[in-house]
C-alpha cells in the first residue's frame, strides 16, 4: 500500500508518496488536476490519498475516489503538525499529510454528496444576498436621515406602498434622487434574487420531510430548518449531541492547565450561516415556547449582561434538540 500526501493550491499541487515502510516512493509538482490524475494512474500499487479541505474540497473527492482505496479530508485547523512546523513549506505539507495518512493520524472532515454541498452552496449564497439587501435598506434610511424625512410608521417602508412613496418624494438635491433612485433599483433586483434563489430551495424542502420534521419546533421556519438539514447532513456520524454544538461552533473557547480554566468566546467553527439562522430563531422560539423563554430566562438570570450569553446557550440547545429529532425521526 502507498500512501499519497497531496498540498493542494489553485496553480499547483505537490504530491509526495511513501511506502509501507515509511520511506520516501516519489515526490512531484503538478500544476493541473489532469497531471496529478495521470500520475495516480503510475503508481506502482494501490494507494490511500490525503489532503486539507479547501474551497474545492468536494472536487478533489470526486476526482480522487475512484483511483484510490480511501480518500481522506484533512481539517487544516487540526493539522497541528503541519502549522506549528518552523520550516512549513508545501513539499513538507505534503510530506506530513502521507506521514499522518500513515499511521492514520489524520483528523478527517466530514464529505457530503455532491448535491449536498451544492444545497449548503446556495444556502450561504441567499444569505449573502439578504445581506447586501439589508445593506441597501439601511442605506436608504440613512439617506432619509440626511435630508430630514422621518417615514411613517403604517404602511412600512418595504411594503409596495411605502416604496411607491419614497420613489415619489421629492428631494431639493438632484444628487439625493439620483443616490434613492439607484438604490431601490437594485433594492428590487435583490429582492428578484433572493426569490429566485428561495424558490429552488422551495422545491428542494418539498419532498424532504427532515425539513418538515424540524419546523415543528417553536422558532423555526424553513429557511432555518433546511440549514439544519443540509449542514447536519448525516445525523448519525455525530457521537452525541455535544458533538453537534462543537461542530456548528457554540461552544467556548477553552484554556487549561492545572487549576486554571478559562473560558473564552466561542469557537465560531463551521457554519456562520446556520449560526446566524439559530440566532434569529432564539428570539422567535422566546416569544412562542414556555419552554424555550424558561432555557432562556435561566441562563441569563436576569442579568442583562448574560444577554449574549442566553442567546449562544439557547442555540446551543436548539440545535442539539434538533439533531436529537434528526436521528431519532421524531416529530
């Protein structure tokens, strides 16, 4: 068996091969997937190939798996070796990661289906654009600021007819009714995308009855529950639902040593995106769940600088009863 370390970069890739044995078979730079395919194909053997997730995580795996016997992700945040190195460079990335594939050292990442991380894809995507559209909003309102104007609570602002009637105000400034007609033109182009984008994911939840299941819980709605789905993935290869808070990055950071605990803010790990979807259904679960608002009432302990604090908690619950329902397939 030989073992295959592979530091990945867009422009190049450096392999380095060992044997059984632990010595050195070859190494080589490759500067295109298709080279480094071929030059799997002239090894003399089989092999077991390494590399550390990047952006092109999921094409690397698709590329390597049928040449190899296992294929192996490396987390680069858990590669210690590798960046505590004083002499790091990528011939000795790829060095280390088919020293580690070796005597199996290497902490994996978890693979999704190609259309899996497709879905995760467009996830993030339509949160970067409610993103950019909240941008606007708050641009706008500014604007309005700026020249005095204090909109009227009813109709809201974003409703057909709060736009209809700031497109018509007029403003002394040629140069403010330029900036607000600039504004609400790609204020509805984002909004056009975002209902775009939401519509496929529509239809992606229809036949999924995961995402059904998780909307059942008092806060969440589907944008939140098709997250929770396609982030999980697979609810099983979760130990115990520890596990899942540490995944999605809710639990703190840790520093100890003897007697000496401390705790700092958390590890923000994975997904941002699920994160910020578990936020917002904290507030929503508080207002809809006894349940949920006591969780909550009793982190923070009246304190309103535990705030903060009650929110991570609170997430951290509900993910954790979530993954629960996931594997159990309970309602």
């Amino acid at each position: 068996m030989l073992y295959v370390g592979l530091d990945v970069h867009s422009n190049k890739i450096n392999m380095t091969v060992i044997r059984q044995d632990g010595q050195v078979e070859r190494r080589r730079q490759m500067r295109s997937v298709a080279e480094m395919i071929e030059q799997l194909k002239r090894l003399p053997g089989p092999f077991k190939a390494a590399y550390e997730a990047s952006c092109a995580y999921g094409l690397y795996y698709e590329v390597l798996t049928p040449l190899a016997q296992q294929v192996v992700v490396a987390h680069p945040g858990r590669l210690h070796m590798i960046f505590r190195s004083k002499r790091k460079n990528d011939r000795n990335d790829a060095d280390w990661l088919a020293r580690l594939l070796l005597v199996d050292a290497i902490p994996a990442v978890h693979v999704p289906a190609p259309e899996v991380q497709a879905w995760r894809e467009l996830i993030t995507f339509r949160r970067r654009l409610v993103q950019k559209r909240t941008r606007v909003k708050n641009a706008l309102r500014a604007l309005l600021r700026t020249v005095g104007v204090r909109p009227a609570r009813k109709p809201g602002l974003w409703t057909q007819r709060g736009l209809a009637w700031l497109r018509t105000l007029p403003f002394s400034q040629l140069s403010h009714a330029i900036k607000r007609d600039l504004m609400l033109d790609e204020l509805a182009a984002l909004t056009a995308q975002v209902a775009r984008v939401e519509k496929h994911l529509d239809q992606i939840a229809e036949n999924n009855l995961s995402i059904c299941q998780l909307q059942s819980v008092p806060g969440i709605g589907p944008r939140t529950a098709e997250a929770i789905v396609a982030f999980v993935d697979d609810p099983h290869r979760f130990r115990h639902s520890k596990s899942v808070g540490s995944y999605f990055g809710l639990v703190p950071c840790q520093d100890q040593s003897g007697s000496t605990n401390r705790l700092g803010h958390i590890t923000r790990e994975a997904s941002a995106t699920v994160r910020h979807l578990l936020t917002e259904a904290v507030w929503r679960g508080v207002r809809k769940s006894p349940t949920i608002a006591r969780y909550f009432a009793r982190v923070q302990r009246e304190d309103p600088d535990r705030k903060k604090i009650a929110i991570v908690a609170t997430a951290h619950y509900l993910i954790r009863v979530m993954w629960a329902m996931l594997k159990n397939g309970t309602l």
